[in-house]
C-alpha cells in the first residue's frame, strides 16, 4: 500500500458528527484503495460522500509547490456545497 497524502482538512459543517465521520471513513477507504495523490484522492473521497448520502459534497484540495513538495496538502470539505 502507498502512503497517502497528509491532508489538514476544515470540514463544513464541523459540528455534523454524521458528516464528519462519513468523511473519515470515506478518507480511510481511499487510503486503503492506494491513493497517493492529493488531488485524486479528494475527487474520490467526494465520490465515496456523495454515494453516501450527501449528494452536494464538495472536496477542494489546495495543494501549494511547497505542500506538494512536503506531501501535503489543504482540503477544504462542504457538505452543501
């Protein structure tokens, strides 16, 4: 297995439990499928969200020369949008 990204991720709305955990298991499935690039792996943590019952999901993944460098990058989570 790839090691995947190290992402800092701010979720809207932070305070929907339901939300937020549905993101992280979405986040450990795509970890556990190989993803290893930030941006790919975004498009697919969005897929796994919207197949899970948040049809509006969005994941921007922000990814600077330096974070891509350091193998990191920003994610910016919406559940609307």
């Amino acid at each position: 297995m790839t090691a995947m990204t190290h992402i800092r991720a701010k979720i809207t709305p932070w305070d929907d439990s339901a939300f937020v955990r549905a993101f992280e298991i979405a986040r450990g499935a795509t970890e556990h499928e190989g993803f290893d690039d930030g941006p790919k792996a975004g498009a697919h943590v969005q897929q796994l969200l919207r197949e899970a019952g948040y049809p509006r999901a969005t994941v921007e993944v922000i990814r600077t020369a330096r974070e891509a460098l350091e193998q990191t990058s920003h994610w910016i989570v919406s559940r609307d949008g």
